[in-house]
C-alpha cells in the first residue's frame, strides 16, 4: 500500500485542513477526526481523512477527490504494460469490479479508503487468494489457475477492465483513459 510512503515524503506532506471530534464506529468513545489535504501533481488537491480512537486504538483511514460528487461508475481499461501503474484513489465506499477476472470487493463498514494503483488493487486480491488458498480444503488446481491469471493481470500481460461504482463520486482513477458514466442515486 502506497499508504506510509505518502505520509512519509517530505516534499509533498499532506497539509491539515481542520480537527473536529468524532464518535469512534467501533467502541462509541470520543475519537479525533482529522482531515488533509493533499496535492497529487498533474491532478489536484485530495482529501484525506483520519479518525482515531484513543480508548479502543480503532483507525479508520479514508480518501476522497475534492472535485466531482455525483455518484459515478469509472472505467478504467488496462490493455498494456504500463497500465497497472495509474493511480487509484479509492475511497472506503466504493465497490470494485472487475468483470475478466471474476473479481469484485464490496465495501464493508470497517472499509478503509486508500491511494493505491491498479497493481496494487490486484495485489490485494493476490493476497486475499492466498490467505483463501491456505486452508487444507481449498482447491488447488483453481487456486492456483486464479493465481497465475492474477500475476498476468498485475503485469498487464492480460487484459482488463476496473470498474469502480461510487455513489458519492469522490473515487478516481488518474489517467486520460479513464471514462465515466453516471450512476442512478442508490
Ligand atoms: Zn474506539
């Protein structure tokens, strides 16, 4: 996850917009929210979120684009090497497809949102697949069938789409390839 590398780099720190108080999602405490901002090069600013309960340690990370807001679908089509590396800002609302691969992640309550790539999107499923595959009873021939086509698909040597669905539009995949179409409120 780019995640630590981007709160580590000096020269482009997230700048904190304001604080306010929170109640925690896990224990009901009094949290700290905290948000930032953060300016991505050729793209603009991004909103950074982080709350953090002192009682029970719970942290919940989140990203969002400070432009947009209509609920949007975005596609996002990898046909070349290369194109693993666009960067993804995936808020924790928002549900992945991606329809080649039989690939999908629905946003859970504890979801976190993150900057990450495409890549990185695949090494995820990559490493769900491995913590799946590592039971006694898992199928080893389609793990790893699955594992090998994950492996093409994180290199671009397959191709692919990625479909985010983002009812709140703040998700983005930074490419001039990228499309978007609107989506029904829902
Ligand atoms: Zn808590």
């Amino acid at each position: 996850m780019m995640w630590g590398n981007l709160m580590e780099r000096e020269e482009r720190r997230p700048v904190e917009l304001f604080k306010s108080d929170a109640k925690c999602p896990n224990c009901g405490s009094d949290a700290k929210l905290v948000v930032y901002k953060y300016s991505i090069p050729y793209y603009g600013d991004i909103g950074i979120s982080v709350l953090e309960c002192g009682r029970c340690g719970y942290v919940h990370r989140d990203v969002f684009t400070l432009r947009g807001g209509a609920p949007r679908k975005i596609v996002y089509r990898v046909e070349k090497p290369g194109d693993e590396n666009a960067l993804v800002i995936r808020s924790s609302h928002c549900r992945i497809e991606i329809p080649e691969l039989g690939l999908a992640v629905e946003p859970g309550i504890y979801s976190q949102g993150y900057i990450t790539t495409v890549e990185g999107i695949i090494q995820d499923f990559i490493d769900a697949l491995e913590s799946i595959c590592s039971s006694d009873e898992a199928p080893r021939d389609k793990c790893e069938e699955l594992r090998a086509l994950l492996e093409k698909a994180k290199n671009a040597e397959v191709k692919y789409t990625v479909i985010l669905y983002d009812y709140l539009g703040s998700s983005d995949v930074l490419s001039s390839k990228t499309t978007y179409e609107e989506l029904e409120e829902g």
